[in-house]
C-alpha cells in the first residue's frame, strides 16, 4: 500500500467509525477481548479507567472460567472479537447472558452458526462492515470514551477529530526510525509500556518478522532478537530504570516514545506500526 493510499484508508476507517452506533457506557464494565482484537479493548479500558470509570479487560477464558461465574457486580459485558472462527467469543457472550449481563457484541461477521447462536442470546450486534476492522474499532473506542474528563476531554476530542492528519505528522516525527525499521531484514522482539499494549500486539499481528511482543519488563531476559521498545513520556516516568537499561545495553534497537495522552497513545502506536508495514489490519 503507498503513502497516500495508506492516509485513505485511514479517511475511510475514520468514517465508518464515526457511524458505528456507540453502545451504553456504564460504570463496572467488562471488557472481553480475544487477541486479535486486544489493541481495541485495550485502548477501551484506558479510556474508561481515565474517566473513572469501574473496567475490568479479560480475554474470553479468563471471563468463563474466573470471573464470571463468581463476581456478580459487573453491569455490562462489551465482547471485542476480530476472528470469524471465536467460538471462545460467542461462549463468554452466553456465560455473560447466563448472568444476566447486558452484552453488546463487537466484530466483523462471525461464521453463520455463531452469528445464529448470538442471535439466539439476544446480545446487541454492532458489525464491523470495513476491510479494516482492528483499525475501525480502536478509532471507535476513542469515540466512545466518556465526556467526564473535564478540560482533558475537549483535548483528546480535538486530537480524535485530526485523525486524518495523524499519518502525516507520525510520518515527520518519526521517520527515522520508521525507515530504520523497514530496513530489518531479520525477525525482532518488540516490548511495550501499558500505553502502547495496542501498537505492540498490532505489530506482532500485522508483520511477519515480528516474533515477540512483550511487557516491558521482559528486557531483563536473554532474548537474541533485536529489539524495539514502544513508550509514551506518561509510562516513561515508572520505567526509567528499564529503558536507561535498554539505551546503555541495546545500541543498535530502536525506542520510541510518544508524547501523547495515554488514552490516544495505543492508536497512534498501531498507526507509527502500520507506516512500517504499509498497511492496515
């Protein structure tokens, strides 16, 4: 994909995003998400915790098997999935109807027998119709970020609705290590920060010669890759002494830090990784 059929496609996530029907947000939500589908629910959880709000992000077994069935104060389940095959979905979505969770299921078309047994639950279906699906919903999740965030809102609403521009200035920001990066011809770890959970697991998705994606903490094992840290100036304050370690012991590995709010931090992350790989998921 080039340059500007990139910042299209973009255009037309942003769009189909803004149409999709945002769900009810109410306080003590959980959050499911399977991993394709992590950056969403990730950059979803942020948001809610940053205005708030009671959230709790599980992927699909940790809600069946030990949340579930034993914790009886959640008020909505919001069930993010980018597989047409997640049977393990569909199942956290019946377990969350069993206990009588209000449950909206978000994903691009599921296989026929899923898509009847979710209409057989009754869950409210908001459908993903875009060739972008992972791109789409975490634009969406900004949009559905509650308005409770004082002075702060009005500058993350100003940064979501210059989205359109976002390609162009991580592009000047960051195009070096952006050209660096595409040179690798060789398989990479990348670590990540909270804040750039959805950049990291974006690219271990999105590119084939991204091996690993962990926490940041894993710098201290012995892993033979060459190694990217993603990061924010937010996340940078509670890890100084694992990226003085990273700067000191890994010359040659690429850092990046963003310089944002950490609630929009995930997507420019996945954004900085789609500039890599010259396309979106």
């Amino acid at each position: 994909m080039q340059y500007n059929d990139l910042k299209n496609s973009l255009i037309k996530a942003i769009n189909v995003a803004k149409s999709i029907k945002k769900p009810e947000i109410k306080d003590n939500i959980l959050i499911i998400s399977d991993y394709l589908s992590r950056p969403t629910g990730k950059i979803l959880y942020i948001g809610l915790l940053s205005s708030g709000k009671k959230a709790t992000l599980l992927t699909p077994t940790e809600a069946v098997l030990y949340s579930l069935p034993y914790y009886e104060n959640f008020n909505k389940a919001i069930i993010f999935s980018m597989n047409s095959k997640d049977s393990r979905s569909v199942h956290a979505a019946e377990v969350a109807k069993v206990m009588n969770l209000d449950v909206e299921f978000i994903s691009p078309k599921m296989e026929n027998a899923l898509e009847e047994r979710l209409e057989y639950l009754g869950v409210k279906r908001i459908l993903i119709e875009t060739e972008f699906p992972i791109i789409t919903s975490s634009i969406a999740s900004l949009l559905w970020i509650p308005s409770d965030l004082g002075e702060r809102y009005e500058r993350i609403k100003k940064e979501i609705d210059e989205l359109e521009g976002s390609i162009d200035w991580l592009n000047e920001k960051y195009r070096s290590n952006i050209e660096k990066i595409k040179k690798l011809n060789e398989d990479f770890a990348i670590f990540y920060t909270p804040s750039t959970e959805a950049g990291a697991i974006y690219a271990y998705n999105i590119m084939q010669n991204c091996a690993f994606a962990l926490p940041i903490e894993f710098l201290k094992n012995k892993i033979k890759y060459r190694k990217i840290l993603l990061t924010s100036s937010v996340d940078s304050s509670d890890f100084k002494d694992l990226i003085l370690m990273f700067k000191i012991d890994y010359s040659g590995n690429e850092l990046i830090e963003f310089n944002t709010d950490p609630i929009t931090v995930g997507l420019y992350s996945m954004l900085f990784i789609s500039l890599i790989s010259n396309k979106l998921l």
